[in-house]
C-alpha cells in the first residue's frame, strides 16, 4: 500500500494540478470533503488553503495513513479521517468543497461518477465546489501487437499441451492496463463520453467515433484515457505513455482486423457508471461486440 501510494505521490503532474485546483476551489473556513483520502495529500492541501474541516474518506486502509500523517503534520484536529464506503457514511454537517482523486486508466473505470453524485447529494451544500468538475474519455483505434499477444493472443496457443483458446473470449472482453505511444493510433483519439461532475448522475453513458485509418496496419483494438478539468485553465491527462502514474486503457477485439490506409472504423462506447463497458462496431466491414459482462465465465463451481 505505501509504495503504491509512493507511486501516485512521485507523480508531479497528477499532485501539482489538484494542489493549484484546490487552492482555487478552497476558501478559509471552508468544509471540505475528500473522496478516496488515500495517503491524505489532497486533505492535507485543503487545510494548507484554509479548511477548517476536512472529511477525509476512503472504503480501505489507506485511511489509516491519512490518519497517521495528519497527526503528524498537526492536522489532526481539523482532518476527521472515516474509514468506510462513502455511500454508507453520514456527515454532521455540510461541505462546501468536494474533492476526489478517483480516476481510473478511463477516467470513468474507478466509479467517479457515481462517488461524486451521492456525495453531491448528500454531503455538499447547494452551489458547492467540485473537483474535479469534468471528465472526457478519448478512443482511438491502435496498432499494439505485443500488447494484444500478452493479454488475448497470448491464448491462441496450447499451453503445457492443454488447449485453453476458450478464454480468449474472456479476455478480449476484458479492459487491460497498457502504455499506448501516440504512433500506435491509426487515427487521431476522439473524445466519445463527457461528464459534467457538478450535474451528472452518471449512471448510462454512450457516445460514438468514427476514424478514417491513416496506414495500413492491423487493428487490434482502442486505446483509452481521459482528460479531467479540474478548475478552469487546469486540466490533467493520461493521454501520453508513462507521462503520468496511470498507464492507458486497451479495449481489445476478440479477432485483430487487416486495416488499409483510407478504411473506415466505427465504435460506439457504452458504460453504467464505469462498471461495466461495451464497445462495439465496425472495422473495413467486420463487426465486433465486446462487453466487460463476457470478461469472466459464468459461476458454476460449488460453495
């Protein structure tokens, strides 16, 4: 837990523009509620702008971190640290602030949506301040062979002399962390979903792209990331590889599809708040359906 939580504070860009956001957002005597603490920088940032409380959340126990740190720092009497489910905790009182650093490789994949819209209903005063306030999830159509073979193909071929190609459909239904160089995309990323964090309820989302290929190439699925607006002027990305703590997203098909310069190749993205994802449509007239509901076999083991 320590050095995962290392990992995201190393990360400059990622801590840099949430420090600047809130210090935007946060006014003294402010309330503060912080979604998915983790190591608490994000709480400890809103005391450094003036809160005089801060709700510090988080369902593991990296709360105990934020904790430990705060008495530490000599936070602790204006940090009031809960470990637990968001949704199943209530507050005394209001905020006026919501932070929360729950972005996934997708932006969406890690429930932002839906942590911010409870929260919003019940922790925030009206016209409370949110960051961050928007999230856009780009696709792309890619060319990434080893990353292809190492999650999908990998199944292809009989291993230690068992025939196992039956979980290739599991796995190419399945949404894999990958470090996607721009000169992987066939076309250039468009943005297909957009949130609003301050009005979404975030529960159904699709959006769709259509991409003209710029090389022949094989297509092996979509690249995925997002930008987040976290104030006005500040955003942050995870477009480029290793620029950032998240990697990006593969969206792989079930069969790579021969692609010549000119092909035409359509997705439409589907999503119930992050949890479950659907990408289908067609490339140089193949159809392909993925859906993260196919990424496990059916439960049929006893218990």
């Amino acid at each position: 837990m320590i050095d995962y939580h290392r990992e995201l504070l190393a990360d400059e860009t990622r801590t840099n523009a949430f420090r600047e956001a809130i210090a935007r957002a946060v006014r003294p005597g402010d309330v503060v509620v912080d979604v998915g603490c983790g190591s608490g920088i994000l709480s400890f940032f809103a005391c450094a702008a003036g809160a005089s409380r801060v709700y510090a959340i988080d369902q593991t126990h990296a709360a105990d971190v934020t904790a430990f740190l705060a008495r530490h720092l000599g936070m602790s009497d204006r940090i009031r640290v809960l470990h637990g489910e968001a949704n199943a905790i209530e507050l005394p009182e209001r905020a006026d602030v919501l932070v929360s650093e729950t972005l996934g490789v997708s932006g969406l994949d890690e429930g932002i949506t839906s942590v911010v819209a409870d929260a919003r209903a019940r922790f925030l005063k009206p016209g409370a301040r949110i960051v961050p306030q928007r999230v856009g999830v780009f696709l792309g159509p890619v060319e990434l062979e080893y990353e292809y073979d190492r999650h999908v193909g990998f199944f292809d071929e009989p291993r230690y002399g068992f025939d196992l190609r039956p979980l290739k459909l599991f796995a190419s239904s399945s949404i894999h962390f990958a470090h996607i160089r721009s000169s992987a995309y066939l076309d250039a990323p468009q943005e297909v979903l957009s949130v609003d964090l301050r009005s979404s309820e975030g529960k159904d989302l699709s959006g769709s792209a259509r991409f003209t290929a710029n090389r022949p190439a094989m297509l092996h699925g979509f690249g995925a990331f997002f930008t987040a607006t976290l104030a006005e002027g500040i955003e942050l990305t995870n477009r480029e590889a290793r620029a950032t703590s998240w990697s990006q997203a593969l969206l792989p098909l079930e069969t790579p599809v021969q692609i010549r310069r000119g092909d035409a190749i359509a997705v439409q993205l589907q999503t119930e708040g992050g949890r479950s994802w659907r990408w289908r449509g067609e490339a140089n007239g193949d159809p392909f359906d993925q859906t993260t509901w196919l990424s496990l076999p059916p439960c049929e083991a006893e218990s």
